[in-house]
C-alpha cells in the first residue's frame, strides 16, 4: 500500500472558475443577476441555440457569479422536485420541507468540500464541522463540487508512484481511493439523515491522465442522488453520468475536451410519479447536441428544462476541471522518463572535451518511444551545451563543451514534451579528478585512499607484526605534518613528523621523515617512509 498526499486543496470559488471562465470576456452587466433564458424545451425538443445562449451567459459571469448561479439553479430544480414528489406533503407542508431541504443542503456542501480539501492520506480523517465557504447548493451540486475536486487530488496525489504499483487509501471514513499512474478512481458513499429526510450521495470519479500513442486520454464521472421521507418510499433520484475525451498537442499541452451526458431525474410518491431523461454532448465551451430521450408519469415541462439546462452545465463544469487535473499528471513526469546517456563523463571529464549526450524519452506505461521534442538548457556552471534551449525532436542528441581547467562542473537539464506528457531530468557534468591511491612503503606497507590533498587525511600501515594509522594535516598541496599510532605484539607506539609530496599527476611521492617511540626502555628513534599516490579516474586527461 502506498502513501498518497494531495497536492493541494481547492477553495469552493475556485471550482467555479473551470471552464465556464476559461474563456469568454467578463461583463458587469450580467454579473449578480439571475440569468433569463429563452425555453430551453419546446415541444419536448431541445433548443440547441437556446442552450447555447444560456452557456454564453454564464460565461461572461464572474466566477463567484457563476458558482451562486449553478447552485441556485441546482436549488429550484431539486426543492421543485420535493413539492412535485409529495416529499413536502410528506414532511408536514412548505416550512418543514424548506428547513429540512436547507439543512440537507449544509450539510452536503460541507462533506462535499470536506472530501474534496481533505488530504489524501492512509489514516482516515474526520470531517471539518464547519467548512469555509458559502453552503449552498444541493445535492447534485455537493456532488459535482466531490467531482472536480476529487479528480485534481487524486491525480495530485499519485504522481509520484512507482511503475507497476498500485496504491489505495480511505481519507475519510465515506471516500475510498484506489489505482496507478496509468489510471486513478475515487468514490464517495455518503448519506445524511434529519429532520425526516434521508439523503444519500454517490459519486464515482475515474480519470486516466497518461494519454495514449495519439495523445487521447479519457476520464469519467457520476453522479448519484437520492432523497427519500426517512422510512418511507417519497421522494426523488437524480443521475448525471460524464463520459470525457481529451486530446493533448506535441507540446504536451491540453488542445481540447469532449463530453458525453446523461442525466435522469425521477420525482415519486410511494413508488410512483414521473421521470426525465437526457442526454448530450458538449465540445470545448460549445453545446454540440442535446435531447430529451425519455419521459414518463405527470407531464413536468418545467423539469425537463431544468434537466436540459443543468445537464449541460455541470457537464462544461466538471470536463473542464478533470481535463485540468489530468493535464497536471501528464505535465509533472508520472507518464514519460528521459534516462539520458553522456558519453565520455558525465564524471571526470578532461577539461574543455565534449561529450555526446542521447535524450530518448520513453513511456512510463507502455515502455514506447514517445517522440514530440527534447530541450537540453545549461543551467548552472559551465562551459555549454549545443544546442543550447532548442527543441529538437526525439530521440534527441546534444553536445556537452567542459570547462577548460580541472575541478569545474556543469548542469544540463533536460525535458522532454510530447502528446504523451512531460519528462523533465538533468545530467551533472565535471571536470574533478578522482582521488589518489596509496601503496608501496619501505618497513610499513601502506594502502587507502586521498580524496583531497589538501585537507587532512589517514592511511593505515602494516609492519611485521603490528598495525599504525597515519593522520595527516597539510599546509599545503604538497606537504605538512603528521602523526602515527600503532600497536602489535604486546607494545605500543606513537610519533609525529613533517611530510613533502613531490611529482606530478597522475603519480606522487609522498615523503615522510618522524620522531616516535615505543613502550619500552630506550624504545625512541627517527622513522622514515616513502609511498606512492596513484590518482584514479585519469583516463580522460
């Protein structure tokens, strides 16, 4: 089981943002002011042009205009369904069943944005009593606020999985989630129980963010709402089912989405009453069809236009906020990775040779060549790279230019774009030599390795029949002082002295000259060494 964290939460105004102010320019005459649409439903027939008025409208509203507007449409549709049903006969009359339908609709707008802000993790978490936030809305409205910010957390949260690992957790005790990098599900199983009524809310939210060969990916989103006199068989059920297509461009950038709809509202007392439903397409901000397919019980013309008209609108809603989400996957690396070569290096390199780097991105899911571009960038030190923040296309191919004198670097970084996503890593080039190996020695033979001649270092030593460490601290590069301890056969020993290091790379003498003694009686006398330091990692000078 792997950990999931989101990314981020979302507030309520931003989920009103999505695509119904995506684009289209603002309009301070329409802004705070319910819209007046022409009939959406003419003889049970869809106006295509009507409908499309009524989403230019709520395009030019602001988004904190547009969300207050799709709640209080949600608002007239779902309480009209309570008086048509019998619900609000069942409850008592109009004042019961306006404070049970206001109290309902608190209390699925706050475990909607509880679900939807709260952390994906393994351990569960409770609800926010009191979220931030207008609560306004009903039912299909807490549902579709679950939708668009349910799909940005769990696409946030599993971007940094493993190939091949599948992950699952439980953030709150009504919402579990599970999938991949390849594909990511959520589902919400809540219900609400007061003042006579039983609410019941499930939403399932499936999106598949790594698009395919051709840049296609898809995603999906339900909707389930019923609301029933508690024990009893009055009440209503409401459906909007999504269907969403996307296409990505060469530049991994999201070039458009596609949604199918359909949304069925059923209004019944003791089991009988009347239903409506619908279906549709909407692509990009445009309504391309929209049909009332079924009808039946009591003849309700006005719950068909409000059928017609939220079915659209929640569609443009939620497509917008999931082909987002989904686009955030692909651009963060979890569907492409660029393991590029460097050759000769990138470690070690001779100053001022080049190196030929190869940049082949390839799928995380499938394992394919990707194409699209590579743009290689030196970001930090030297000396260049060429071609140098150009896209070239893939598999790609740059040089790498070291800096002309030793113990420089330099960082390349690379990313790779294309219909299947971003992949985005870097090489560090340099031109350090690696360190020295110690050898040789007259009565103590000497190994190990300096890293640095210029900072202290120890070597250890092996005489007959007694081990020593030899600790040094240069004043320069080519000598300074030392000491030595050592042990062995019943005695110990201990001495200090000067070093010099003479010669030249990739070989060095290193000469030592000291003053120690053993535990014995007349046991002090001057000791004398010469090793070998052999720097490792020259090949390329």
């Amino acid at each position: 089981m792997s950990h999931l964290g989101l990314a981020r939460p979302l507030s309520l105004a931003m989920v009103a943002a999505l695509a119904l102010g995506a684009c289209g320019p603002k309009s301070s005459g329409t802004e705070g002011k319910p819209a007046k649409y022409g009939p959406v439903v003419v003889d049970g027939i869809v106006d295509l042009p009507a409908l499309q008025h009524l989403v230019d409208t709520e395009q030019a509203r602001s988004h904190e205009q547009q969300e207050v507007e799709l709640a209080r449409l949600d608002d007239i549709l779902e309480r009209k369904l309570w008086t048509d049903s019998g619900l609000e006969s069942a409850l008592g009359g109009p004042a019961a069943a306006d404070a049970a339908f206001a109290a309902h609709g608190k209390a699925l707008t706050n475990k909607a944005r509880a679900i939807g802000e709260q952390p994906i993790v393994i351990t569960p978490a409770a609800y926010v009593a009191n979220s931030s936030g207008p609560t306004i809305g009903q039912g299909l409205f807490g549902g579709i606020l679950v939708a668009t910010l349910g799909a940005d957390g769990i696409v946030s949260a599993s971007n940094d999985l493993k190939d091949g690992e599948h992950a699952s957790a439980d953030p709150t005790r009504e919402a579990k989630v599970s999938g991949s990098l390849e594909h990511m599900d959520l589902a919400i199983d809540a219900t609400h129980e007061s003042g006579g009524v039983t609410t019941k809310l499930a939403v399932k939210v499936g999106v598949s963010p790594c698009p395919d060969a051709s840049g296609r990916f898809e995603a999906s989103a339900k909707v389930d709402i019923a609301v029933t006199k508690t024990g009893g068989s009055t009440g209503q059920k409401g459906t909007l089912d999504i269907a969403i297509t996307g296409q990505v461009d060469d530049d991994a950038k999201l070039e458009s989405t596609d949604a199918e709809y359909r949304m069925q509202w059923a209004d019944f007392a003791n089991s009988k009453g009347s239903f409506v439903d619908v279906s549709g397409a909407i692509g990009g901000a445009k309504a391309r069809s929209a049909t009332l397919d079924r009808s039946g019980g009591k003849q309700n013309t006005s719950l068909y236009a409000d059928a017609v008209t939220l079915a659209a609108l929640y569609t443009v809603v939620v497509k917008s906020q999931v082909g987002d989400a989904a686009e955030k996957g692909w651009q963060s690396g979890r569907c492409v990775i660029l393991k590029p070569s460097a050759s000769p290096g990138p470690k070690g390199m001779k100053p001022g040779a080049s190196s030929t780097i190869n940049a082949a991105p390839r799928s995380r899911i499938d394992g394919r060549p990707v194409g699209g571009s590579v743009k290689a960038t030196l970001t930090a030190g030297g000396a260049a790279v060429k071609p140098d923040g150009s896209k070239v296309k893939a598999d790609a191919t740059f040089t790498y230019t070291a800096p002309d004198a030793p113990d420089k670097s330099g960082t390349v970084s690379l990313e790779a774009r294309s219909r299947r996503g971003v992949a985005k890593t870097s090489i560090d080039f340099d031109t350090k030599r690696g360190a020295y190996v110690a050898s040789g020695g007259t009565a103590v033979k000497v190994s190990g390795t300096v890293a640095d001649l210029t900072a202290p270092f120890s070597l250890p030593g092996q005489g007959k029949g007694f081990t020593v460490v030899y600790s040094y601290t240069p004043t320069s590069s080519t000598g300074g002082t030392y000491t030595y301890t050592g042990s062995g056969g019943g005695v110990s020993m201990a001495g200090s002295g000067t070093y010099q290091i003479t010669g030249s790379d990739p070989v060095l003498t290193l000469k030592q000259n000291a003053h120690g003694c053993v535990n014995l009686p007349g046991g002090c006398s001057s000791t004398a060494n010469v090793i070998t330091l052999t720097r490792t990692g020259t090949e390329g000078y």
